[in-house]
DNA sequence: GCCTACTGCGAACAGTGCACGCAGTATGCG
DNA sequence: CGCATACTGCGTGCACTGTTCGCAGTAGGC
C-alpha cells in the first residue's frame, strides 16, 4: 500500500459514529494557532487541544504533520478569493493576484516557509488556474509561465515578509543588531549603506504601496535601466 | 545579558585547554551530514557525534541550532567565491553570481530552506556586497536593489532545486501521482495542460542551461512581450 | 441483535533541542 | 614552583516532539 497525498485519500465512511472534527477545522485551528504564536506552536498535540482533542485522534484525520501543512496552506491559499476567469488584461490580473497574496502573507507570515513545499490542494490549484491563464496573453511558453507562476509567489512572499514589522522578542533585537554593525563596518561600503539606508528609513515614510508596485514593474518589465 | 547571534560573540581565550574543534570544523560536519542524509538528518547529537564529540560539547561553540544553520549557510556562500570587485557589466556580474549559485543550490539542495532565514555571515556578506556593487551601474535605488538580491537568491534555488532530480522515496512517489492526477483533471484545463507538458518534458531533452539562461533574462528584462 | 467497520484516545517509544553541573586542563600571576 | 582562575569536554536529565499500538466505545447494515 503506497503513501498518499491528503488530497488523494478516499473520505467516505458509512458505519461507525460520525467523526467529531472535519479537516477544515482542523486547518482552521492550526491556523489560528501560527497566526497567534507562530509556526513552532503548530504541534500536533496543541492543534488537537485547539479542537478538544487527544493528540492520538488527529491521525484519523492525517496521516503526517507534513499533511497538516497542505492543509495550512491550502487554507490560506483560499484567501485569494480570485474571479473564475482572469480579465485578458495580464498586468491587471496579476497586479490583483499578487495584491491578494501580500494581504494573505501579511496575515500568515508563516505561510511563506510552507507554501513553497507543500502539495496542491484544491484552493492552491485555484490560484494557478487562474495565473496560467492569466499569463497566456503574455506569450510564454510553459516551462515560463510555470517559473514566473513561483517566482511572482516567491517575491511577494519576501515582501510581505519585509513590510510587516518584525516579530519582537530576544532573538530579533539581536539580528536588528548584527544589521545595525554590518550598516557600520566599512570594510563593504555597499552593504553597510544599503542596510544604513534600510535602517533609517524604516518608519515607513517611504509608502510600502509605491514600492510594491514598483516591485511589481520590475518583474513584469524587468530591471534594465532605460 | 542580551542574545547575540553568532558573528558577534567573542572569541578569545587565553587560559584553558584549547579548543578541540573550530566553528569551520563543525560548520563542515554538519554541511557533509546534511549533503549525505538531508536536513532533517542535521541534529546537535548527530553533528556532534561526526565530529567525534558529546553533544552537550557543541554548545561550548553555538548557543542555539540556529547558530549551526548560520554557519552552514556561511560555508556554502564561501562557494560563491567571487572576484572581489565586479567588472561593471551588471549583465555578466549578475550571471556570473546566478551561475556560482546555481552550483551550489545543487550541491546542497537543503540550503534554499535556510538561507532565507539566516543571518549574514562574513561570506554571505561578501557575497551581498559584491551584488550591490553589481546592481550600480542598474540605476535601480538601494530598496530595489536590496529586493532585486533576495529575488535572484530565490529564483536561482528554486530552479536548482527543480532541475535537480526529485529525491526518490516514498514521500516523492505520492508527490508524482499526485501530479499526474492533476494533470489529468480536466477541471482545470490550463494547469493541466501546464503539467502534462512539464511531466512529458522530464527526459530534460529541453537543456537546462537554455532554461537557465533564458529565465534569467526575463529577470534583467522582464516579462512582457515584444 | 449482532457483526463489523469505524471512532476517539491513553500510553508508550524513539528522538529532539537544550541546561546544569561536575571533572579535568592549561594559563597567567604571585 | 604552586595555585587560583578561566576555560574545556560531556554525562545526565528535562520538557517536548511526531508517530504507533491497542483498546474501549459507537453506530450502520444485514
């Protein structure tokens, strides 16, 4: 008997009592539970006593943590919430995708370590739906579309990531100050102004909108001057 | 007493016996485990056992594990090995960096899980200077650049990443079908289409250095067509 | 009314990161 | 030299992890 992906398994059941949680709920609890005390909170055992659950029962359910994460991310993936048919208009189209996907990492910061190997669920299958053929106007070929698909997902992962303030606590002041020694050593003039410039203008006065559809412009239109 | 990641900390001592291993030494030991059994495979008992050591010695060296996932991070950087000034064509600097990543992202295929995450050692410092100085003559302002670095970085392991064979194994073997599944699904006709052609495609008759290059280029010149 | 397929779950197992504290070692100072 | 001191290696233990086993209880089908 070969292992299977959650999305795969047969789910119908006609003896035996009702079971008492479903998956959704279960993704919904673990969740709530990263996005109140991070993705290391996520055990197994706290998203069974999320659910008044004994830490055993959630293997009726699952087969794996690593099948909690699909879940995860699945759930999140249904925040893109998108139309049934891309506009024909690409720039718009993945402006929205991409405006739909900062909100929802902004939300689950967490997401952005999972979404990259987990395994499609059905939301997820929505959302490339829907950027494949947003991108058939452009012209690429597949393999293209496919790549673009990871990196747009990826960049707007990495910008969220870098918007929303960073987690406080012990282990984040000592990384803003191993930034602030790097910005101060002289022996890589570039780095060290990039991380001063990134550190003074950190209360937000440049608006974190303007740059991301900059960021935007960039990678549909590229980084070369002219 | 304040956390201190681990470039920052001290380290001279003048009394005592010397230290049997260097943080390189265990930097070594866990890159050579976590190359031959994967990440997961990478504990404090396991790396210090490598090394010939109890496991509470380990942390006469690092405070934490993410202290060794630093230093991993570091030793792979060093594989960078990069000129230490750019020529001034940010085209062949920028390809140059992509290429010695490439390498290394397939060497050590677990590194893209970390290297977003770690905090900058000297030779990925060097590795970040030497990008920012390429990305001058761009014209791009210093967020863009900075963005436009993290971009590269992720683009180049995830394309290593996938042009690496998948890793056979159970796990793997779920994966697959459940592509296929998808592929066959015709609910969702561009996805579809995209994995079909992607699973027919495997044979990798289509040379990945034509890939590589090319999708580089959309990222210097972006997307559009025309 | 019972067989049977199901459910929830307590207990246990191997493994993890990490802290404590002790024994041993080498250096600088008197 | 001798000794206090600052270091090193590390056995042991703790709280926790993902996962498995087997048992008690429940409810649909015949």
């Amino acid at each position: 008997m070969t292992t299977e992906v959650i999305w795969t398994r047969a789910r119908a059941s006609r003896k035996g009592p009702r079971p008492a949680h479903s998956l959704d709920d279960i993704a919904r609890a673990a969740v709530a539970l990263a996005d109140a005390k991070g993705l290391a909170a996520v055990s197994i055992r706290a998203v069974a006593a999320e659910l008044g659950a004994g830490a055993a029962s959630l293997y009726r359910y699952i087969a794996s943590k690593t099948d909690l994460h699909d879940l995860m991310v699945d759930r999140v993936a249904a925040e893109y919430d998108l139309p049934a048919e891309p506009t024909g208009d690409w720039v718009a189209d993945l402006t929205l995708v991409a405006e739909r996907g900062r909100a929802a990492y902004r939300r689950h910061p967490w997401a952005a370590q999972l979404s990259a190997e987990a395994s499609w669920g059905p939301r997820v299958q929505d959302y490339l739906e829907f950027l494949l053929a947003a991108l058939e106007p452009t012209g690429l070929d597949i393999p293209e579309r496919v790549d673009f698909v990871a990196l747009l997902n990826n960049w707007v992962a990495n910008f969220a990531q870098h918007e929303g303030q960073p987690p406080d606590g012990d282990a984040a002041a000592a990384r803003a100050a191993h930034l602030a020694s790097i910005a101060a050593d002289p022996s890589r003039p570039h780095l060290a102004g990039a991380m001063a410039a990134l550190l003074r203008a950190d209360p937000a006065d440049a608006h974190p909108d303007l740059l991301f559809r900059r960021g935007l412009d960039r990678l549909f239109h590229g980084i070369a001057p002219g």
